[in-house]
C-alpha cells in the first residue's frame, strides 16, 4: 500500500492496486473521510460533502456555520464528547471522572514497512504504515503525548550516537589496518633517499636535520594527499561505511551531542511519572 500526503489540502492518500481511500485534516484539525472505492488520482473531494444544518445536533466550538456539526461530518476517527452522538473509536475517563473527547491532528508520521499496533488487532505486510497522532488540548493527553514524545527523542538520540558509535569504531579500524600494512611496506628506495637526505644535512651544519627531513617529507605527502581521490568503484570497504561521518536527521542536536542532558530529561521523566488516561 502506497501512502502519500498532500501538504496542500491536507489530504492523506492510502493506495492498494485497485482501490484507493482519502482523508483530510478538516475545518479546527477534525479528521474528515472524503473517498474509498475504485482507484483514483489522489485530490481533495471535500466538496462532494454536502453540509446541512440540524436542529437536534450541537455545532463544535469554532464551527464556520450551523452546518458544521460533528454529528453530520464524516469523521475519521469520532469520540465522545464533542456533540457526537455515533459510536465512538475511542473512549478515555480521567482522574476527574470527565470521559469529555476532543481530539484533533497533531502530527502524522510515514513509515516504509508494515508496523503493527501493540495489543490491537492490525493488517501485516504492507509496504507503507500511516500513523496520525491526534490531541485533546484541553485534557492531560496533551502532558503524556509530549512525555512520549520525550521519550521517543532520547531513544531516538540513543540510538543515533550508538550508530555514530559503531561507523567511528569501523573506520578507525579500516584506517588503523591500511595505515599500518603501508607504514610496513615503504619501499627502499624511500628509506635510502630519507637518509641520504638527513646525512646532507648534517654536512650542510643543520642543528636538526631529522626534523627537517621529517618536516618536508610530510609536505610532500600532504601535496600528494591534495592530488589524491579515492575510486570508490574500487574501494568496497570505504563504500559500504563512507568517508564521513553519518548525519543524524530528526533529532534534537544539543541533545544528541551532551550526555549530561540525556541524564537530566531522562532522571525528570521518571521523577515526573506518566498520567495515563484509562481506556
């Protein structure tokens, strides 16, 4: 199943072979459902939704008109509290005691591979996963998405500087092992011409004739280093890991790159806790 989003309609579309299924982020983030059926070219069908106003169905806050009631919208994803009265996806209570619902989008998040939900009934072997996060901003959902979001970005660094990690040790021990099988076959005739070099200077009255000799043989390498570029057609090993070191995408840098923070979020999360709405 391929998935696309389309940033200027806000419209997700999910495709099979034959058959296709849109939704969009509607009117104050509520999830609209706009198509399914035979395949086609994925467009905002939100027209072919015709609103209509209803005496006995309350309108959300914000509504454009009387017509715009979640009790007469096709909605993704309903819950209970928002005026309306269908058969909820998804019901939460609170400390409160309040089961009032007002989910609206978030974020959503495209995956390549099937990622099957834990503990729920789900599909297996698609190409793609769609995940949308929804939020109530009026509830503590708001509090545990952010803690999950927390914890989902020290993970994520964790896992990022433990790669940064494994391509270090990698290419430190490629390098080590080419540097020394090099070192152990410089050629003769190098030998000889260093040290017939050194010798001259040392006739010439040098007080450190080593030194220079060294000196301008590392010129001459770097030089040479300058000239240099690597084939990578021949080069399987440096191709598989690369000559740089690999760029971490998504995360929050400073984090990534101070231990001492990772400690102090991750020590505030579990001083903190989670509040959990029960399902």
């Amino acid at each position: 199943m391929a998935i696309t989003f389309l940033k200027d309609t806000g419209t997700f579309y999910l495709a099979t072979d034959r058959t296709c299924y849109m939704f969009r982020i509607f009117d104050k983030g509520y999830l609209l459902s706009t198509y399914w059926g035979t395949k086609i070219q994925p467009a905002d069908l939100t027209r072919l939704w015709q609103p209509f106003p209803s005496g006995f169905s309350p309108v959300y806050s914000g509504a454009a008109d009387s017509r715009h009631s979640l009790d007469l919208i096709p909605t993704e994803y309903p819950v209970y509290g928002g005026g309306d009265f269908r058969v909820p996806a998804f019901s939460a209570r609170f400390e409160t005691g309040s089961r009032l619902l007002d989910l609206t989008y978030r974020s959503h998040v495209i995956f390549d591979g099937c990622i099957e939900p834990q503990g729920l009934p789900g599909l297996s072997g698609g190409e793609q996963t769609l995940e949308v996060t929804l939020a109530d901003e009026f509830t503590g959902l708001i509090a545990e998405l952010e803690t999950d979001r927390t914890r989902a970005m020290l993970t994520a660094c964790s896992t990022g500087n433990k790669y940064l990690s494994a391509h270090e040790d990698a290419f430190t021990a490629y390098a080590g092992a080419q540097w020394a099988q090099a070192v152990n076959a410089v050629p003769v005739a190098l030998i000889r011409a260093f040290l017939l070099r050194i010798r001259a200077l040392e006739m010439k009255g040098e007080s450190a004739p080593q030194s220079v000799a060294t000196g301008e043989l590392r010129d001459a390498l770097s030089r040479q280093g300058s000239l240099y570029h690597f084939d990578m057609t021949q080069e399987p090993v440096l191709s598989g890991t690369g000559m740089h070191r690999p760029q971490i995408t998504d995360v929050d840098t400073e984090l990534l790159r101070s231990p001492a923070k990772r400690m102090m979020l991750a020590r505030k999360l579990a001083e903190n806790g989670e509040t959990k709405a029960e399902e």
